[in-house]
C-alpha cells in the first residue's frame, strides 16, 4: 500500500532536486502537471509512463534537478 506514492514522491524530489524542500515542491507541481495534461491527451492508463518516462529524460538533461546545484569535490 502506497509504493506508487512513494515513488512518485521519489520521483518529484528528484526532479526538484535532492534535499532542496522548494525545488521538491516544485518537482511535484511539474509532475502533477505533465500527468494531468497527458492523461487528458492520451488516456489515464499510460499517467505512469508519462511520469517515469519524463524523469528518465530529465535526468539525462539536469542530473541534479531544478533547483539543484553542481557540487564540487575537493580532493
């Protein structure tokens, strides 16, 4: 019970950025919003695909989310 929330709570922290509350908030609005509009579009059986399917392509355009930010390590 709840796995699918969880993941799609997952799936919004990362696309805001990982331990950034507004940009996880924000990642939440953009993916409540792409899965409205495609399910509306498409049909509410593919919802899961859009949100998985964005979050691969994010990820390989901004690997560190919206708000997130390139940290540099000192060696």
């Amino acid at each position: 019970m709840g796995f699918i929330i969880g993941l799609k709570a997952f799936t919004a922290a990362v696309i805001g950025g990982i331990g950034n509350v507004p940009g996880t908030m924000l990642g939440a609005i953009v993916l409540g919003m792409l899965e409205s509009f495609g399910t509306h579009w498409v049909g509410g059986q593919w919802r899961d695909v859009f949100a998985f399917g964005f979050l691969i392509l994010f990820l390989t355009v901004r690997p560190t989310g919206l708000l997130g930010e390139r940290v540099t390590e000192r060696v």
